[in-house]
C-alpha cells in the first residue's frame, strides 16, 4: 500500500468523523424539539477507506418529546473526537514520511 493510499484512507476517516460530529451537534440542538427523530450515523467500508451516511433512527417518538438522550449523544462526542485523531495522527505521519522521502531524494 502506497502512502498516498494511507494518507486518503485516514482523510476519509477524518471526514466520516466530521459526518459524525455534525449529526451529534444537530441531536444536542433538537433535544427539546418536540416529535425530533434522532439522526444516527452509519460507516460504512469502501475502498479504500470509510464513508458515513446519516439517517433518522426510526425510533418511536410522541408529539410532546423527542428520543434523544443525551448521554449517549455526548459519548457519540468523545467517540468522534477520538476517532478524528487517531485518523490526524496516520495523516501526519504520513506527511512526515513524504517530507523523509523528498529530502532523500534532493539530496
């Protein structure tokens, strides 16, 4: 596998998690929003890397109350958060590699 094949797969990570973070985001801020259906954010595998897609839950929901909790929506948060670095951190040493390569090269 190429570095440049390591470096899109970790970008596309990161963009999975930023998928994810938003449809968080969206939860929190209609929490209160009577008849809200929480949003939920499936990874799916491809090649190569990972893409999110978002989707109501389908869960039961009254006219007067929404189905988000909370707790759940701030460890969807920490999960992002973690996922997002994890995938940083491959990226830049990815470009830590390149930049090793180029200066072998010059010289």
């Amino acid at each position: 596998m190429s570095i440049s094949a390591i470096m899109g797969i970790s970008l596309s990570g990161m963009q999975a998690q930023t998928t994810r973070l938003a449809a968080t985001a969206n939860n929190v801020a209609n929490a209160m929003t009577p008849a809200y259906d929480r949003l939920e954010t499936q990874f799916t595998s491809r090649m190569p890397g990972v893409s999110a897609t978002v989707s109501p839950s389908g869960g039961q929901t009254f006219d007067d109350t929404s189905n988000v909790d909370l707790a759940s929506e701030m460890l969807s948060l920490v999960e992002s958060e973690i996922g997002f670095k994890a995938n940083a951190a491959a990226w830049e040493t990815g470009a830590d590699i390149w930049d090793v390569l180029l200066s072998i090269k010059r010289d």
